[in-house]
C-alpha cells in the first residue's frame, strides 16, 4: 500500500513538473510575441543604432558608388529621416544590402529592423509582414533598346523574352498580362539589366521609377509605353511591431508637411510628385 501511495505521489510531482513546464513555455512564447510586436522599438533605441535593408543595385532608390563606397538615393534619403525621428541622428542607421528575393527573410530573421527597398504592398506580403503608409507611387513599365520594335505591352507577346527580379512583383504581373511569355529572373536589377544589353531578352520590366535610373545609366536605352500595373512602396517591418510602424508614418508625414519630401522626390526623380 505504502508503495502505492509513493508511486502515485511520484507521478502527481512529475505531472505538476509537466504542467508548469507548459505554462512557462507559454509565457515564454507570448512574452517573444510581445518582444516582436512591441519591444522593437525599445530595442532600436538601446541599440542605437537604426538596421535597414536597402537596395545597393538601384539608380535614383538605392545605389552604392564602387569608389566610395557610400550607398545613395531616394530610399536612403527617406531611411536616415526615419533614424533622425527615432535615435536623433540620421548618422545613426547601418545600411544592408537586400534583392528582391532575399529582403523578407532577412527581416524576418532579425537581420534588418526595416526594409526600405522599393517593395510594393500587396495582400500577399501583408500576411508576412507589416507596411508603413505608401512612400512611393510607381507604375510597372518596360526598359528597351533604342530602336526596338517594343513600344509597349502590346507588343509583348507569348514568343518574346523577358527580363526580371527574383521576386518581385513585377515578374508574376507580367506573366498574368501576357500568358505563355518567356520570363528570365535575374537575382538583381543590374544583372538583369546587363542581360538586356547582351541581347539575352526583348526588354526588361519592373517598375518604371527604377527603370528610369538605368535609363540614366545608359541613354541607349529608353522607357516605353505606359505603366500598366499601380505600385505602391511601403516600407516593412515584422508583424506585430506596431510602434515601429507608427514611427515610420510619423516621419512620413512630417517630412510631407515640411516639404522636405518634395525636396527628396525633386532631388532623386527629377520633378515634383504628384498631388
């Protein structure tokens, strides 16, 4: 009997053990949760330090200069604005390169507290991540050679190349405008872009304010046609960090109602946005 009684004691401290191991375990996931919907803010500050991953392949949004170094444009602009906001020091920001394909995993992973890289929102993304407001309106468009006989959407057909981004948005819209179309995805802007000027595809799509930059780049290419997708760029951080993202669109609005956006937009893209 007395047997009994040790063996059930032994088994009901045991259970207790088990029970209070799944209620920490609980608490423990729910206070993570809680780190990543409402501590990334805190953590920015006792860090210092803003962690943003931009573009380094991008005319006019995000380009780092091989000479120096320095990684420029529009996205970085607006990136140390929002370090200013939150550390006081627009110094205060770390830039990482990100593509298209690799900016949601890095940000994900604790990598980046922010992607500020021409990403268009879209419901997809959304389940994956958080957006700020939109910074950014852009339009899909195609890039070509001077004297293509490319002029547009239109002419793009089930029996002509394409060159893209790895995931990006711009590659499934293409696909779904013009079904059968041959795509090659490239892991970034400037590879895909070198593949045009190899003559590796008819012409290269994405969205037209960064076309527009490799225009700049090479005045033997050109822009054509009219935008046929709305994109508009949100900047995106983990889900659930809400303070971040109110800090984002804090910044956002008072850079509109200084006027000091319309000076970023004036000095990357060349004229004033649209109001």
């Amino acid at each position: 009997m007395k047997k009994s009684w040790k063996l059930l004691s032994v088994m009901m401290v045991v259970a207790l053990f088990i029970l209070a191991g799944c209620g920490n375990n609980g608490n423990n996931a729910g206070g993570s949760n809680a780190a990543a919907g409402e501590g990334g803010l805190a953590a920015i500050k006792e860090r210092g330090k803003l962690q943003v991953g931009v573009k380094f392949d991008t005319k006019l949004f995000g380009l780092k200069d091989p000479s120096s170094g320095q990684v420029e444009g529009f996205d970085i602009d607006i990136s140390k604005a929002i370090a200013k906001h939150i550390l006081g020091d627009e110094n205060a920001i770390e830039l990482k390169e990100v593509t298209s394909k690799t900016r949601i995993p890095m940000l994900n992973n604790g990598e980046i507290d922010m992607v500020v890289a021409t990403m268009t929102i879209t419901e997809e993304r959304k389940k994956e991540v958080d957006f700020s407001d939109v910074y950014f309106q852009a339009g899909q468009s195609l890039l070509v050679k001077k004297g293509s006989p490319v002029k547009g959407l239109a002419d793009i057909t089930k029996d002509s190349t394409v060159l893209g981004s790895k995931g990006s948005t711009s590659v499934k819209n293409i696909k779904e405008k013009v079904p059968g179309v041959t795509v090659l995805e490239f892991d970034n802007y400037q590879d895909a872009f070198t593949a045009l000027k190899t003559g590796k595809g008819d012409a290269l799509t994405t969205d037209d304010s960064i076309l527009y930059g490799m225009a700049a780049q090479d005045p033997n290419y050109e822009v054509v046609g009219e935008p046929f997708t709305d994109e508009p760029y949100g900047i995106a951080v983990q889900k659930g960090n809400s303070e971040v993202v109110k800090a984002i669109n804090d910044t956002l609005a008072e850079l509109k109602s200084s006027g000091e956006y319309d000076k970023i937009y004036e000095k990357w893209i060349g004229k004033a946005p649209a109001k």
